[in-house]
C-alpha cells in the first residue's frame, strides 16, 4: 500500500544528529507519510525550497489509471496543521497517495508549510481578491481561500494533470485511493467523481483532463469574481453550474445514457459527466449528517469495500472534527503527548508524532482486513456496461438502456434523446 510507518527510534535518532536524511537517502522513504518527523526544511527532500505551484506540479505527478499524469492538491492553513497531519498521514500511509501538493497563500502559512517538510506551493497569486481581516464562517477572507480550489484545479488540468482535490479535515481507510477513483471513472466513462451531496461536495473530487472537464473546471473558476460579492462558496457555486457545465449520475446506467445523449447534441466535449458516489457511512445509515453527531456515530467498518475515506461534513471545528474521528477510530496523531514544535521549526507550528507509537492497537482494525482491494467499486462489471464500454452503438445502447428497470436510465421518465 503506502510506505513503511515511520520509525519512532530513527526519528529520535535524527533528533540526535539532524544531518542523518544526507547521509541516508531512506529516511525520506521511510517519513514520506510524516514528513514533519525529519528535521525542519530538509534539504534532501527532493522539493526542498521549491514552493512556485508549476514547478511542484513537475516534481510531484505521477502517472495513475490511464493518465500520464496526476496530482493531488489540498489546502494548507496553520491553524489547522494538526488535522492535516492526521489527513496527510493517512492519505500517504493508507491510501497510498504520494503525489500530493500543499496550498498556501499567505506567508505565515508557507513558513509553517515549509517548517513541516510538506511540499508547499504558493498560490497567492491564485487569489480572486486581496486578503482582509475577517476569519468568519462565509465571510470574504474565508471565501477567498476557498475559491482558490477551481482556480488551482484549472491551472493543473490546462497543464495535462488528472487532479484530485481533497480538503484536510479527511481521513483514509487502507485502500488504494487513486486506483480506487479511476476504476470508478473508467467503468462509466466520466469525466470526473464526487461525493454526492446537494448536488456535489467540493470537499474531495477528481477531475480528468478531458475536453470536458476542463470546459468544467474553466466555468467554475470563472464564477469567482461574482460568487465572492454574494457571499457564495465554492461549493455553492457548483449548484447553478449543474446541468450548464456538467451533469451527475449514481447509477452507471445513467451515466451511459447522458453520454450518448450529449454525444447526440453535440455537447460531450463541452458537459461533463461526473460519477457520484455516496458517503462511506450510507450502508450504516442514512442520515447524511450521522458522522457529525457523535451520539449517533455508527461503527464504519474500515474493511469495507464502500469505505474509502471519512470525512464529516456536518460540524464545525477542528476540535469537533477531531473528536467524530477518535470516536469512529481514524484520528491517528498523538496530539495529546506528541505534537510539540521541532527545535529549529520558526513558524512554531507543532508536528506530530504517530498515536500508535504510543498506542500500538491505534491503527489495528485498518490493518486487520481480510484483503485490501479497491474502494468504490466492488464485483464484476454487468454485460450491459462491459458493451457499452466496449463501443455500442446508438441503437445497441438504447435497447441496453431501455432494457434497464431503472425509470432515470430507461426512458420511462422522458424519452431518451439519441
């Protein structure tokens, strides 16, 4: 899966004598899910010092799924290093993610970034209006920084990069994320996956750098300079783009039937088709608030194949995040004993050490699993999208459709328009 846990013994050891990740290229390796664990601003960090966002997409892409080329970008804020440590660390360790980038667009935020050896890339220049003072909830400066997101997606797709966006207050079952997302596109054939929501939340996705998406991500970026004024999110400014810049489907059947239905109206390189899944908690229950309460916390088997990652959208504070994570068993920083500034850190932000180091049963049950297959989707594809995959026609393709008992995929509810 990811690399090896990071080491506690090597880690007081660099303590000992910062000079060792020169002298011992395996260091990096070993603390690439904790970076923040090797001496502040390792200078063998293949990234040291680089933090121009171009430059980082050429270090950090790796290939995945049928793309050459891909990154995974979140943001970074210091007052939030601690949740983003534990999401980075599981990103990294049990998702298997090792082409990630940090955002930061202040310079407080890159000192910090940079004291914790994260590749930290400056996207000041991203930002649709200055920086002011407020740190409200909606308020300009928060929504600045959250616009950041289509701008930064829309940078790297231009580029060729598949990119995956993830916001920090995620943490990770053991399954392999990249290869978990393009299994779920491949099989349906979209431009992109998100988590379903009202219609989609912007909290972790991945976009494809296809005509489509790109058409996708440019009209998102662009409704910024009017969003901002109103007091309208990034997320919220999905709603109105849907069925103008993209379209979602849940079921793969649908999925096909808007593809051949743009095709047919000559907009497929123009609306993208983005699969949607829902959240890993939904086979527990279906309240889609559950993971924010923590009275109502369900037992989410990190086993399980629908299990991809937990993220709990529906509270506020890193505090209140963190606790719905020790709750369900995915909080996996020591910060009650661990999380202290490295000797030479100026930022004086804290870096963590792992819980299990401590509390060797912390990460137990995520390694306790029978087999460690693809989150997402599950079993074998049904003849009807193995032949639509395979290149059906119009004609084959409708009476595929129509053979489904599905009303959104078969007609039933409005003629299907190819």
């Amino acid at each position: 899966m990811g690399p090896s846990s990071p080491s506690r013994d090597m880690h007081y050891a660099m303590q000992a004598n910062p000079d060792l990740p020169a002298s011992d290229p395996g260091l990096i390796e070993e603390f690439e899910a904790a970076p923040w664990l090797l001496p502040p601003r390792t200078a063998a960090l293949p990234y040291a010092g680089v933090h121009d966002f171009d430059e980082l997409l050429k270090l950090r892409s790796r290939p995945a799924g049928n793309y050459s080329s891909s990154v995974a970008l979140l943001l970074f804020s210091k007052p939030y290093a601690v949740m983003l440590q534990n999401s980075v660390y599981s990103l990294v360790k049990h998702g298997g993610v090792r082409n990630y980038i940090a955002l930061a667009w202040s310079a407080e935020d890159l000192e910090a970034c940079a004291d914790l050896n994260l590749p930290c890339a400056d996207v000041s220049s991203m930002l649709v209006e200055p920086i002011q003072t407020s740190q409200r909830l909606l308020q300009h400066d928060f929504l600045v920084m959250m616009w950041v997101k289509p701008a930064a997606v829309l940078r790297a797709l231009r580029q060729g990069h598949a990119v995956m966006f993830v916001d920090t207050d995620v943490a990770y079952a053991v399954k392999p994320l990249w290869e978990s997302y393009m299994a779920f596109m491949e099989r349906v054939e979209a431009d992109g996956a998100w988590q379903s929501e009202s219609p989609v939340n912007s909290g972790h996705f991945v976009v494809l750098p296809t005509p489509a998406g790109l058409a996708f991500a440019e009209a998102w970026a662009a409704a910024a300079p009017s969003a901002i004024p109103k007091k309208v999110s990034e997320q919220k400014g999905l709603q109105p783009l849907e069925r103008a810049a993209y379209v979602t489907c849940r079921l793969p059947c649908l999925c096909y039937r808007h593809k051949y239905e743009l095709l047919a109206q000559g907009k497929r390189d123009s609306m993208a088709v983005f699969a949607v899944y829902l959240p890993s908690f939904f086979p527990y229950t279906s309240a889609g608030c559950t993971v924010g309460s923590k009275e109502w916390l369900p037992s989410v088997d990190p086993c399980d194949w629908t299990t991809l990652y937990l993220h709990p959208i529906c509270v506020s504070g890193a505090a209140n995040k963190e606790a719905i994570f020790k709750s369900i068993g995915y909080w996996f920083m020591d910060n009650e004993k661990g999380c202290l500034p490295q000797r030479g850190a100026a930022s004086g932000v804290p870096a963590c050490r792992p819980l299990h180091w401590r509390v060797p049963d912390t990460e137990r049950r995520h390694y306790s699993c029978p087999s460690y297959g693809l989150g997402l989707v599950h079993g074998e594809l049904p003849p009807a999208i193995q032949a639509l995959r395979a290149g059906a026609s119009a004609d084959e393709a409708r009476a595929l459709l129509v053979a489904s008992t599905d009303k959104e995929c078969n007609g039933k509810n409005g003629p299907l328009q190819f």
